[in-house]
C-alpha cells in the first residue's frame, strides 16, 4: 500500500529497521543522554526561546492538546480558541471538560483567520488563545504571525497545535510570540504513532509548574522535573524516542528543519499542479493552504469523495485521506508529509487519469 494519509505516515527505512529491535531498560544515562539531545534538537526546530523546555508524553496527539490545556489554562481564564475544523473542534470540547471560560471563533470550511476577524477580540481581557498551525481537516494554515502579534500585543498566552504543521509550515515559537506548542509522532516526524510532543517557553514552564492540576498521568509538572535528569516520570514509548533520537540527527545533518519545510514544500507543489486535468477543485487557496495536506473537492465525475476513497484503495493499493462529517461525501485529501517520493505522486496520478480519463 501508498500512504497519502496524514498520519500514521509513511516511515524511512532506518525508523523501520530501529522498530525491529528489542526495547531496551530505560533508566539509565545512556538514554538520559538521548532524551536530553531530542530535547534539544525539538527545541532548536521550534525555534524555542532559550531557557525553554520539551515535555514527551506517552500518548498521541491529543494527549497532548489535553494535557496543554489542562496544565496552561484555569477556571480564572478566559481562552480564544479558534475552531475551523475537526482539531479546532476538539479545543472546544477540552475546554468545556476541564472547566474553562472561552469563546469560540467559528469558521467555516477553509474559511481564513483573518485580522479582520481576530481585531474583534481585541482588547477584551483574553488571557489565552488555542489555535491549530495547520487544521489537518482541511489544510488551512492560520497566519501565526499575524496571531502571535495580537497575542503579544493583548498580553495572551498563546497555545499552538502543530501536531501536523510542524515541519511541513514555518513555525518559530520566538518570531510567533508562542507560549506552548505541540507536535506528534506520526505525522512528519515519520515514527509510529505514540508520542507527543509539548515545547514550553519560559512561562508556559512557570504556568506548567504553578498549576494545580488535578491528574496523575497528565500533570507536566512531574515530566519537568524528571526531564531535569532526561527521564520521564512513567515508562515512556522507549522505541519510537529512540527512532525519534535517529530521525532528529538525520533532520539536522541534511539541513535542518529549513531543508524539511522545503522539501514538503515542493511536494505539496509538484502534487497539486498536476491536478487541473481532473474534476477537482483546491478547497483551500494556495495562498493560505498549508504544505502538510491538500484537501481537494470533487466537482465532478461519477464518484463522490468516499467511493473515491475506496476505489483507490481496493484497485491501486493507495490510500488517500478520507474526510469525515459534513465533508465526508464531497472532499478528500492527499497528504504531504512522511516519506513519499514523486514516483509514488506520479503513481496517484496515473489512478486519477485512469479514473477520469484525463490527459
Ligand atoms: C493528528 C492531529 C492531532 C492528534 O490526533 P491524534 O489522533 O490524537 O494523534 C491533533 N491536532 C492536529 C492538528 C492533528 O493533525
């Protein structure tokens, strides 16, 4: 099979070979010395401010987002959150479990965040702000820096889901003004899905610290100080860390997180120019769709979204990213991220040519 999903992805052949070896004992420095070098090379891809810190939770990427909230935010706040899709939905819906005062952004669809809209929360006592780097659901990319500026400007702490941006969008928690960012294992890290990552800022690390959190598994406070040793309080997914350990090094012998965006970049570009031949339409303007995924309304054709899906895979082995609720029959997605090369691109296309009958 051909994954164009957006994760679990496609992994390289070292993060394959490594899933293949014995899980070795974690307590020792030997992997205190790994955990402090992914620490730092998440923090340098980050681009996070000095005296920051990473926190690697057992658990994917909503664990992640669960643990955020429940660590960075209270009953005593008043959160933005901006929900344009699935992922910002969940926002939401943790923030109505845990307790906490927010108001929602609506969007539709692939509808922009623009200033216009956020000028009108201006000023008006927020003290945090949630919003997804790219909404996986439909491959917007918010504008971060337009974000982060009006957060700083109106003192907000700002929380990023870029669980499936990260590497594929420009993401720089010092240029972005970001408190606290998240990413996880299966999207363009390429490892298997089980952990998630959470970047803190000097204070998202005081909010960590001072919150009276109400959990065992979920409370940051203990993966801080045990990252003071590189450990973790509760046995982590000791293997996909060590394949994590091999991916990092090998991002940053070929170029850093610069030559990543840009080779995610070019795919996206090289996949979404062949798709004028067929019945499809961008969902999302190229001028604010992120590199991660592309999500592409059918205009035509004897097949809606779904049937696409499952014709796809039963007769070309190549999965595409279905889409659920209310764009489930109408739009599908073709995702970025992982390790796919242009021939399996030109394979995807060739299904659609055969397909549509198109040149
Ligand atoms: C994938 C993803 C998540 C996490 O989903 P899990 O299924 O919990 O891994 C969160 N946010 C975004 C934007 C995502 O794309």
């Amino acid at each position: 099979m051909i994954n164009f999903t957006v994760g679990p992805v496609q992994s390289d052949e070292e993060t394959l070979s490594i899933g293949g070896t014995q899980v070795p004992y974690f307590r020792t420095k030997e992997f205190s010395n790994l955990m402090f070098e992914n620490e730092a090379f998440i923090k340098e891809f980050f681009d996070c401010p000095e005296n920051g810190k990473a926190v690697f939770l057992t658990g994917s990427g909503t664990a992640g987002m669960e643990c955020s909230v429940m660590n960075f935010f209270s009953d005593k706040d008043k959160v933005l959150v901006v929900n344009g899709g699935s992922f910002g939905h969940r926002f939401t819906e943790l923030m109505e479990i845990h307790s906490i005062p927010f108001t929602e952004i609506h969007l539709e669809y692939g509808q922009e965040l623009s200033s216009e809209i956020l000028e009108q929360y201006d000023a008006k006592g927020y003290t945090g702000m949630a919003l997804q780097l790219c909404e996986t659901s439909t491959g917007v990319l918010y504008d971060m820096n337009m974000v982060g500026n009006f957060c700083r400007k109106n003192n907000i702490f700002l929380l990023v889901d870029a669980v499936s941006g990260f590497m594929a969008d420009k993401l720089s928690m010092n240029d972005m003004h970001i408190n606290a960012a998240i990413t996880g294992s299966q999207k363009a890290l390429a490892l298997p899905p089980s952990t998630s990552v959470i970047v803190l800022d000097e204070n998202a690390v005081q909010k960590a610290l001072s919150a009276n959190v109400k959990s065992m598994y979920f409370n940051m406070k203990d993966y801080l100080k045990n990252m003071e040793r590189g450990q973790t309080p509760f046995t982590p997914a000791v293997q996909t860390l060590i394949q994590m350990n091999d991916r990092l090094k090998r991002i940053k012998q070929s170029g850093g997180i610069q030559n990543q965006n840009e080779i995610i970049r070019k795919r996206a570009e090289y996949f979404r120019k062949q798709l004028t031949s067929f019945p499809f339409r961008m969902f999302v303007p190229e001028s604010y769709a992120s590199n991660c995924v592309t999500a592409i309304e059918i205009t035509g054709g004897p097949l809606n979204a779904k049937e696409l899906f499952e014709k796809i895979k039963n007769e070309y082995g190549i999965w595409i990213c279905p889409n659920g609720g209310d764009l489930a029959e109408k739009v599908f997605r073709v995702g970025h991220i992982g390790n796919i090369s242009n021939k399996e691109i030109d394979l995807l296309i060739q299904a659609f040519k055969e397909i549509y009958g198109g040149k």
